[in-house]
C-alpha cells in the first residue's frame, strides 16, 4: 500500500486522500501513459439506496461490481488539488483533525520518495530535523532579544534620572564600574555619572536641583509612553497588552493574521523597552512571551512542514511559549510547564520535548548575554538556606488568603475598568489615557524611592536577605552605627534604625500605589505584561507580618522569603496558575527545601480566588474580547443534551443541505449567497436525510470558481456532484462538475441525546470546528464551536453575541 | 435544571441520566404523589419512520404530541438502577466517556443536595476534599513505605556480610557510628560490627574467613531469593516484575483485579527488600511506583467517588505513580513529569496539580525518615560546581551513543530471553530459575568488591567526586603516600596510584557481570527495578573515556558528572524517557548547569535506541504480554480505512445487531448466547439499518434476570422494546420488557470512509471501547480497541491473536 502512495496527486487534503486510498485498496492499475484506471468502489451511492438490504451485506454488495470508468482523463484532471482549498480565512478556527490528517500524508509522501534519490533522501532529512532546527532558532532569538530587552530597557529607565558623561550608552551601573573614586558602600555614587540637574543646573543637591530632576523624569516617562503608543497605534496594533490572552486563543485554533507577524515582533520589541522605561505599571513577562511566540512565527515560515500547516505550526508556538517564560523567569522547566498548564491547547509529548529544549536554549542564549551582570538567568536570583518552621506555614497561609483576595479584586476592577473604557467614548483617546497614566505614575512615583526605581530592582532588593554587603536602607535594623550606611555586622537582634521605618511606610504606599496604577494600566494600548507588578504588589505585605514576629526578638524569619511567598500567592491569585508557578519560582530559589510554603500559599490562593470567580485574568480578557475560546480547563456540568444546542432549533428555518447529485452551479450558487454558513452538510437526498458528508463554504466558492476558470462546458446550469460517478443525465444537458474532492466523508456525528458534556469534551479533544447531529441515521442538525460557546454563554447568564467569530 | 435532578433516580448511568434531562427538556410535571408524569418526547420513533419529511423538520414534528402516558407506576419501577449495570469484569476496557458522564452525574447530585441539610453539606466538602485527601494518603503511605524498604534492605544487605553484636537491627553504618574506637579514615572498621567468619570462626583475616564469609554471603543471598519467589508465587502472583508494563495498561483503561490490591502490597513490599538485599541486579524504582498505585488505590477505597468510578480512580493512580518516583529518586518534579510523559494515560491539569502535591508529600516523610542519614532524599545526591566545556559534549554524546546502543541490545536481549522463558518449559520452574540466577550473582558478585556492595552505594561512590575525605580506591590516583587510605591532597595532577588501575579492572568485570546479569535478572519472577542497575551498567564506561582526558594532564573533568550522564543516557536508551529524566537527573544534581549535557546525552541515547526499534522496555513488555495498550505516543502512519478494520469483513458472519421493538426475551438470550460479543447495536428495523444505539452484553444479562427476578409477568415470549413507549402488542401477549435504560443513545460513530488514523486518535483522546461504522447513515459495523490493537498488529507484521482482551 505504501508504495501506491505515489499516485497520490491530491493527497494533502483529507477527502482526496479518501477517494485515492479507497481506490487503491482495491485494485488500482497503471497504463502505460501514467493515468490512473478507475475502478467503481463502493463510494457509488446508487448502488446502496434500495432499503432492502440485510444486515452486514451492505458493505459487500457495494464492493461487487467493478466497470471500468472511461472518464479517467477527466478525473485527473479535476482531481489535482485546487489552489486555495484547505487554507483559512482570517479570524476562522481551524479543523485540527484536517490539518493533522494533511500532515500525515505529508509525511508519507516524503517517506515514499525519500529513496528516489539523494536529493529527496536529503529532503526527508530536513523535513524529519526542521521541528528542531525551528525551536532552536526561535529559542535562539527569544534569548537574544530577552537580552536586548533587559539591556535596553534598564539603560533608557537610568536615562530618566541622568546620564553617563564617558558614555551615553552605559546605565547607571555600568557607568560606575569603572570609577575608581567610589567606595563599595557608595557604589552608586561617582562623578561620571551626572543626574540631569547636575548636568543642566551643574549642582546634585538643594530644592532647585530636585525639582529639575522631578521634571526630567517626567518628561522622559511622558515622552517614552507618547513614543511607545505612537508606535503601536500606527504600525502595529496587535503589539498592544500582554498577548497572553491572544496567544491562548490562537493556540486554542483561531487564525489571527499578523498578530504574530514581523511588524507586530518589531513594534512589540521597542514599545515594550519604552513602556518598561517609562515607569508605568507593568511587567515585561507576558509581553517576552508574545515576542517569543512571533520569533516561533516567523521561523515557522523558513519551513514549509509549519508554514502550511495550522496544527503544526501551533507546536511551534507551545514550544515558543515555553522559551517566552524561560526568559522572562530564567525558569526552563517552569516555562514548559506554564506552557502546558496556562496556554497550550493541543500539546503532545513530542511538543513537550521540544519545547524543553527551545526554552533550554533561551535560558543559555540569555545567560551567555549576561544583561544583569550575575552569571544568572533573573535579576533576582536568590538563595537561601534558612529553614521555615511548621508554625509559619499560618502566615504563609494567609498570604496565600491574601492573594486569593488580591487576585479577584484585581481581576474584577480591571475587568470593569476595561469594559467601561470599551462601552464610553473614554475609550476613543487611547493616546491621551496612556499618557495620563504615564503622568500620574511618574508624578507620584518620583518622591517615593521604592517606586521610583525599576520594578525588578526593588524586588531583587526585597527578596534578597540582608548581607554585611546590603546597603539599603530595608537592612538598617541590623546596624547600630547612627544610621551611615557603611559595613553593618550581620547580628539580627539590634534594634530596627529610624531607616527601617521609613522604608516601611514607603513600602506601605509604593504598595498601594502599585495596586491601584496597576489596575488602570493593564489594558492599556502599550505592552503590558503583569507578572513584576502583581509580584511586587503582594509583596510589601509581608513586611508587616515579618517586622512584628522579629520584633518579638526569637528566631528572626527570613524576610527575603516572605516576599517570594508573597509575590507568588498574589500571582497565582490572579491568573490562577498552580504547578508552573511553583515550579518557576522553585527555579529562581534552586531549594526543595521552600516548595512546601509555596504550594501552600499558591494553593490557598487559587482555592480564594476561585471563591470569587473561577477565572483567572487571561480567561476574564479572553472572554471580554469575546475571542472563540473553549477553555480545556472549566468542566462543562449542565445537563443539556445535542439537540437542545444544534441547531437549526425549532424557530430557526431549515437547515441548508445540499444533496450529492441533483444541485446544479446555479441552485449552488443560490444556497451559497443566501447564507452565511461556513459548511454545507451533504445528503443523500431530501427525503431519506441520510448523511454523506461535508463541504465547506470556502472550498466550494474556489472549487467552483476554479472550475469554470480551466474546465470548458461548465455552465450555471451544468450538474454538481458529489458522487463517485457523474449521476445519468438527459443527453443535451452541459457537462456536470464533480466536487468529490473537496466533500469531507468522513464527518464528526453526534446523536441528538448526546449530553452537551459528551460533544465539550469531543470538541476539545479533537479540535473540531463542527460537528453534525443525526437521529435514527437521519441528519437532524449542526453543532459549530460558536454555537456552544454560545450555549456556555447563555447557561452562565452572559451575552452569548459577544463572541467574536467566523 | 437544576432542581430537577432530584427526580433523576437512575442518573448514575449515562443512558438512564439521557432519558431522564431529556424528559426534563420537555415539561415534567410533579403531581401530588410524588410520581412523575411523563411526556411523549422526541424518541418515540414511530412517529419519524415516515421517509416523507422535510430537512430540519423532524426534530419540530417529533417535539410535537403530548400525549399522557399511563404507565408512569411501572415507569418508575423499571427505571431504578438494576444493580451491577456500568460495572465491569476482569480483564475488561472500561469506557472513558461513560465513566466521566457518571462521575459528572453524581457530582451534580451532591450538589442538588447540598443545599438541604447540614449534613448533606458536610458530605458534599467531603467529596469535594476526597480528591485531595485521597493523594495526600497516598504520598504519606508511599513515604512512609520507601523509608521503610530502604532502611530494611540497607539492613537485610549488610547482613550478609556479618551482624552488629550490640544491636541486631543496625546495619553497618549504624552499628559503628556509636563507636570512639574507629578513626574517620576507617570509619568501616570498629569491634561491634563483626563479620560471620568473625562470629563463628573467631577471626577476621585469613583464607579461611574468606571462604566462610565467602559462604555465608551465598547462603543468605539465596535464602532472601528463594524467601522472595516463594512468598511471590504462594501470595500474590502480580507481585512479581517492575510492575510499570501492567500499571501503564491498568491506567490506559483495562480492568485487572487483584493488581493493585492490599495483598500484592504487602508481599511485594515485603519480597522487594529480600530481592534488594539478595543481592540480585535489580533495582527498587520501578517495584516502588508499583507500591505507591497499590497504596493509591487501596485508599481509593475509602473514598465512593473514586472508588466506584473507574476514570477517577485511575487519576488517583497517575498522582501515585509521581509519589512513587518521587521517593525513588528523590524528585518530586521529575516524577510528576514521569507519570505525565511515561505511564499515565488520562492526564487531566487536575491530575498534575494533585501529582505534584502527592509527590511532594512522599519526598517529605522520606525526608522525615532520613533513611539515608544524610537529611537528603536519595542516597547519591550531589552537588558539583565545576563547569563543562564545549568540547565536553563529544564525550557526551558518544555516551548517548552508547547509552542507546545499550537500551536497544538490552530491551532485545531481555525480550527474547522472556519470550524464550514464555515459550518453553524453562518458564515452568520460576523458584528453580531464582535460585539459579542468585546463586551465579552471589557467587561472581563477592570477589570483586564493586560487586560486592550495595547497587545504590556504589553509584553513589561513582557520582561522588573525589575530595580530601574520601578514602574510596577510586580516588587514590589523586594520593602519593604509597596506596594507603589516609588522607590524601586534592592535586588533581598527580600519577595515578596502582589502586586507581585496580579499581578500573574491577569496575569493568562489574560492569559486564551486571550487564549479563541485568538481562537475566528482569523478567524474573521477583519484584525487579530496571533503574538502578541500567544505571549503573553505564555509569562505568566513563571512567575509561575520563580516564585518557586525564592522564593528558590538562583540565581533569569532573568523572561523576560522566558517571551521572552515562547512567542517564543508558537509563534513557532502555526506557527511552525523555523530559522527565532529565529532569529526575536534574533534581538529583540541583545545578541548572548540567542539563545541556544530560540532553545532548538522552536525546542522543534515545535517537540511536529509535534506530533499532521504536519501544522502550516497558512498552517491549507490554506487547510481549499481550496487554491491550493503546499506546499513545507512537503515531499510527498507515492509510488504511475504517472499512477495512471494522468487523464484519467480508468472509465474516453478519454484524450482530438487535431490533429496536420486535425481539423476544428468548431471541434475545439466543443472540446472546451464540455470539461472545461485549455489545450489540440496537437498529430500527432490519430493512432500515438506522442506528438507535448500543447495549452491552453484560448490561443486557444483568437486566434480563433483575426482570425475571423482580417483575411479574416477564416470559421467554415477552417483547423486548428500546423505545420510549412499549410498542402496539396483540392483547393476549405478555407483558413486554422494556430496557430502555440500559440503551446507550449517544454510540460513537464514525462513517466507512475515516482514515484510521483518525479513529486511533479518536479512541486515544476519547478513551473509547468500540465505536460503530456508518455509511450514508446505515450502520454497517463494528471497531473495537481489540480490532485496532490488531490491526496495528496486522500492519506491523507481528502476531494479531497474541492480545490478551475481553
């Protein structure tokens, strides 16, 4: 059989696939010019519609007869395959079952030519290696520009508060290495380092310089977040917000042309960096897997295994995603799993294993960059090895609590600020919101030193334990010597200096303020990401917590581990991850040892969050942008059955059929034009309703269109069919069309008592796009994906129009 | 809805749930009694047999009588559950679909219920905490288990060699660590602990002693084999083995009693540990995922919703598989990936998060125990430093090379050796066998000292680097004072001693020893790990490739990073794992840094395994047992139809089918009793061969005699119906017999022209147990798992009637 596989012409779509291998299966001869000798199969209906057969002999009856076709030149003809047939409309969800079909039969061609010659032998190898070739690359360049984020973005935020006299191009820090001036304790301090004032006004200190440099910062926060939401409003639209919510739904199946593509990478890259360094309220993680997946993208196009193929390309993507978070965390493992958990829909293990790899090499590509100067993947890399007590598990609990309650409140008050900014005409100036924000950010952010410094920054700071090396001012407590900030002895039971306090009710507003700004600027028309904010946000908390059981003197907890609790249960609270959040956050500490506290608190989290509202903020964007998402996750409970859901349901007209040979171009045409639906059902004839197969809208407008463009004596009123063989016809009648090739025959059916949990769980597994309904053998209806998130939507009390869909 | 489902008596099966929702779709009414009326509904289908309807209007015109049945009384009565119906029999698939709907169904009892009393409540959280009381239960009791096995085969081990006068129950270690008289250079050494020529020849030393010693270790080594098979064949028969091949087919959906009971529990803890300690090249890993499903499903028990449901009960199962890798290498993460990536077939986001919980657990308590008195979880943790350089990697993945070489010949070797004990009356004598292979293990092991120990302490020694404490041979090369144990500097550039080439000698006669050994030893009928020793049958050729890198004088590579790879990459060509032994080995080093090699070593291990044939160890066992696994990862390639699969083909019997209103009791029990078919498909009439549904045989016969049994009035002439209403009878007829309730409505169905790789796929996804063959609506056939295992079989050449099924 394998080698009948040559005589393939049509083989990448399903149903020509079909109609060759059936022929093949019985007995199929080559001639001596090439052309294939059709023998009649069982496919011919005429055969089979006398009702009087018994049981089991349907099948061979119809294998019997076996009269040579003497159109052969005709059907090859109209059998090559037809340009266009089998591609996607923009905004159209893919047939996954389709695709994979189409790239097994790929993959059979090239295995049957491989030994044809050295030339396809090497074909076959690039083919069977590209899957990898393509993750390195993406991982490759998801590292690189990783890098060139970090390093940009933290050069442009320093670029705020002053510039490097020697040169422009380093930041604050780099700027100060060289010095020699310097002492450790004062390392941030040198003279080629000038803040604007002392470049503009030529004084560091005094009221005049401060306020010089208060307006500064403004200016360039202003102007970075002007810049950024230019570029996006006139290059790349789709640049906008985290991506996650996108990503998930295009992994999910849905076409969204150029959300991935090169200008939305570019625009996404610098608008990122300048969202970043304008001070606003939000993180690079999400946008990093956005960036990561246009990088898997656009890559895929190198390689024809992914660029024509939907499904395939989606591993691609998986893949993409996990280096995304591999980067934007240093956390391989915990990148795949996130990958796993919070965005793939069809994930195999063969997936799993490559993407293992493309966020390996991301991690490595970033570490070899080096953009923090630490050998590490993350600012903020820390190790501890103090033990926790089994007693602390009680406020690791309550962060968890903490972030449960954070995690709904932040989703309900951004929801409701994005649905607001929707519906009013507040939302038709996404240029002056953005700058507003901006203005409010940097305008408050600049008195406070914890706001006003880079967001991972002040969590490297929080999460790192006080060091005899630690000069902040959070470490004070530990030092007796009046307040300077020179070497401190490491002793944890000195009194908490006047610093200590400061730093307290600073944190206490930069957490507030966080909150709120966070809320208003998820949502904006800029990349926004929302893991550092949300990270830091929870994070202040346990400082009250921490300062109250060390004061009582005892053991003294470390603080740094608080923070991670902290961040991690606020960030499970609002986007309801579990497994992949543990574990990325296992992987910045590198110790077991905290897993038992993380899992408590991230766990306690989601159970608290999920209290107020199952969803997390990704599915809560998801749903408010209406995108065709059939979440793998929430459990379909009601008890409908199929045909409570198909439809056409007892108001709506009749469903559109066609029936396979009694139609022709014109009546086509007519049912075509006169509804809007993606795909025809096809069956025997009108009375017996009993189901062929299934012809998409689109494939029969090319097919057709194709026809009439090469075929001659194709007329509106010439015959269509979809039967193996050209139905008898009056002698003067024009010449019929055969559209075989693009009927599905083998179309997904559900009876009409099939529980709607049953067809979720189908539509999920498989991928499907629709599905037909019969009773007794007869077609009765269609269930589409759309139709069942509209269900869901109407069982759940929503506006099931919402949905955005083909 | 909701409340409706108070009225749903015989929801727990998903046809009975059918009728019932459906009812309720229509309106239901309550009278007085508490008895419900009931509505002419859509499935009476002599109202659609008329062929004369219009597309889209059936469904209108059957929603249309409404007539009042009278038969509501006997209604009722029928439709309790009949006992035993949705259960099954040993050695059976069981249906995924089936088994979710019921889980769904009681979940939304309790739920309806909740509500009523405070009690109802409490069971409700119950339930809801069921899931994850169950896994915390399960990780406890697995914990608790390996300690357990690890410090008595640590124990049992070193009585072989001697006993510790002061306290029999201490092992070596432990017996001279209370000891001042030893220095730590010969911690080994001290009074208490007394060899058995020391006991009962009074001396220590000698030729003589040697000999004794020589003895005794024979003696016990044999006694804890012979003690193993005899408790293995008289108890518990399924204790034998590693237990993965038969828990990946009991997690794929097959039914085998007994397999995971509390008595293969209790004999294969018991016998691991006399198989451990006899000296046998065996390892416990496997053994112990197989101790932690029993403990997953002994606790199951406890629990009504996992324990009456087939499906739950198997995620219970997946989340024990991760516990029991998780405390056999001490990694937590890498078993959750195991089970994801390895045995488990089922893999909800649920399942993962309880997973990793249950993993965590059983590392904890092992933790807690500390069998290995060093606070680690494994014996052989490590923790290097030292970087690799690029050129390391050809070493490397000459070590994947080898690694998958070694899995090939090894899976080959052991195979054929299994069938060949299969085959002839070899097989016969399994205690006879035992005795054989341990006594040629005991009496080659004891001269060579790398033989001699404990498999586990000897890999630690190999990973372990050399450092100024380590009195090992191995690291003598290292020492210049002339071969003795003492001391020794750490200048790695110093002539090798002579020890270091007798330790290479002897490590390499153990290798090939246990390679041979390994072979024979897998398959026995004993509990037999694959891990350990594959590990270390690789581990050794490191050495010699270390060995020429250091002896050039330069940069000398860390040899337990070679130890760690090798064992990886053979341990990854035999079982042809791949992300979760990286990981598992990842964990065991804790160093990020090391897993660039362990993936270049693993994927080229698995690259070259794949080469000689597609399936790792487990898999080769499954398929020589015959388990009727449907794996899920090899892809099906082929072209063939579902015409072609389906049953009958054409020199078969026709299908089997039942008539939906026209069989008597007696027809019935005559299709039944010549045919030995799990199912049956229930048509509308013979002329018409339109599907209605499915019955399954043992259904059907449950149903019959509960009838026969319960209801007067039910004769062999009795009418059989399916429908909703009893069909027109002659009046002297007896009372017909309806089994409505046992009719599943919603069959799967797939048309003859499905490429048969969809329908793989759809019985993969869906975990399906048979699926029916349309064509153009008529039902022509039949698929079942059986019918694709054997195809598959057909395909690949191997012997189709070797599957052991229903």
């Amino acid at each position: 059989m394998e080698s009948e596989q040559l005589f393939n012409r049509n083989g990448y779509y399903r149903n020509g696939y079909n109609s060759i291998t059936s022929a093949s299966s019985d007995e199929e001869l080559l001639d001596g010019t090439g052309v294939v000798m059709d023998f009649h199969t069982s496919e011919d209906d005429n055969l089979l519609d006398g009702d009087a057969t018994s049981p089991g002999s349907n099948y061979v009856m119809s294998n019997g007869g076996g009269v040579v076709s003497s159109t052969t030149h005709l059907l090859d003809f109209l059998e090559e395959p037809i340009p266009g047939v089998g591609t996607y409309d923009d905004f159209h969800t893919i047939d996954w079952v389709r695709e994979k079909c189409k790239d097994r039969e790929r993959h059979r061609k090239i295995n049957a030519k491989k030994k044809e010659s050295a030339w396809e032998f090497t074909k076959s190898l690039y083919d069977a290696w590209s899957g990898w070739l393509v993750v390195t690359l993406t991982g490759l360049a998801s590292g690189a520009l990783a890098g060139l984020i970090d390093i940009s973005a933290d050069w442009l935020n320093d670029i705020k508060e002053g510039v490097c006299l020697n040169a422009m191009w380093f930041n604050h820090e780099q700027c100060c290495w060289g010095s020699n001036e310097t002492t450790f304790a004062e390392r941030d301090k040198c003279p080629q380092w000038k803040s604007w004032a002392g470049l503009i006004l030529g004084q560091e200190e005094g009221p005049g310089s401060y306020i010089m440099n208060y307006f500064m910062y403004i200016y360039w926060a202003l102007s970075f977040a002007l810049l950024a939401v230019l570029l996006v409003k006139v290059f790349a639209p789709y640049a906008c917000g985290s991506g996650i919510p996108e990503i998930k739904t295009i992994l999910s199946g849905f076409i969204i042309r150029g959300y991935l593509g090169k200008w939305t990478l570019l625009i996404k890259t610098v608008t990122l960096v300048l969202a970043v360094a304008s001070g606003l309220s939000l993180g690079k993680e999400g946008p990093l897997v956005h960036v990561a997946c246009c990088c898997g993208n656009i890559f895929s196009y190198l390689f024809p295994k992914y660029s024509k193929n939907e499904a395939k390309k989606r591993e691609v993507l998986s893949a993409a995603s996990a280096a995304g978070v591999s980067v934007a965390f240093g956390a391989p493992i915990g990148g795949v799993l996130f990958s796993l958990e919070e965005v793939s829909y069809y994930f195999p293990l063969k997936t799993l294993w490559r993407s293992f790899f493309a966020a390996l090499v991301a991690a490595f590509v970033l570490r070899s960059i080096n953009p923090f100067g630490n050998s590490r993947l993350v600012l903020f890399y820390v190790e501890y090895h103090t033990p926790w007590y089994l007693f602390e598990l009680i406020p690791f609990i309550l962060l968890g609590v903490f972030g449960g309650l954070w995690g709904a409140f932040f989703i309900k008050a951004n929801i409701a600020w994005c649905r607001r900014r929707k519906s009013t005409r507040f939302g038709k100036y996404p240029v002056l919101e953005v700058i507003f924000v901006a203005a409010i950010t940097a305008v408050v952010a600049f008195p406070n030193p914890y706001t006003r410094q880079n967001t991972s920054e002040l969590i490297k700071e929080l999460f790192t334990d006080c060091g005899p090396l630690e000069s902040s001012q959070l470490c004070q407590y530990r030092s007796q010597m009046n307040g300077s900030k020179a070497f401190v002895d490491a002793s944890p039971n000195k009194p908490a200096g006047s610093g200590v306090y400061t730093a307290m009710w600073q944190l206490c507003l930069a957490l507030v303020f966080k909150i709120i700004m966070t809320i208003f600027t998820f949502g904006l028309k800029v990349p926004a990401g929302l893991f550092i904010p949300s990270m830091l946000a929870y994070y202040h908390h346990d400082w009250l917590v921490f300062r109250e059981w060390c004061e009582v003197g005892t053991d003294c907890i470390t603080p740094g581990l608080y923070a991670m609790v902290g961040a991690a249960a606020c960030l499970g609270g609002v986007t309801r991850m579990t497994v992949s959040l543990v574990v990325i956050v296992f992987e910045l500490t590198g110790g077991l040892e905290y897993i038992v506290p993380l899992m408590a608190a991230v766990m306690t989290s989601k159970w608290v969050g999920d209290a107020f509202g199952r969803e997390g903020i990704y599915e809560s964007h998801i749903r408010l942008n209406g995108y065709p998402f059939l979440d793998a996750k929430s459990e379909f409970t009601h008890t409908t059955l199929a045909r409570e859901v198909m439809r056409p349901q007892r108001s709506d007209p009749p469903l559109a059929v066609l029936t396979q040979d009694d139609l022709t171009v014109e009546e086509l045409q007519v049912i075509i034009n006169e509804t809007s639906y993606n795909g025809f059902p096809v069956i025997v004839s009108k009375e017996s309703q009993r189901l062929v197969g299934f012809a998409l809208r689109r494939d029969i407008t090319i097919a057709i269109e194709n026809a009439r463009r090469k075929q001659e004596g194709i007329l509106l009123t010439s015959r269509v069919y979809f039967t193996q063989h050209a139905p008898t016809l009056p002698a003067d009648s024009p010449r019929p069309l055969k559209l075989r090739s693009i009927l599905d025959m083998s179309p997904f059916t559900v009876t009409d008592h099939t529980p709607m949990e049953i067809v979720v769980d189908i539509f999920r597994k498989l991928g499907l796009r629709q599905c037909l309904v019969t009773h007794n053998g007869r077609l009765l209806g269609i269930i589409t994906k759309k139709d069942i998130l509209r269900h869901m939507a109407q069982l759940t009390n929503q506006d099931p129009d919402n949905i955005m869909f083909n």
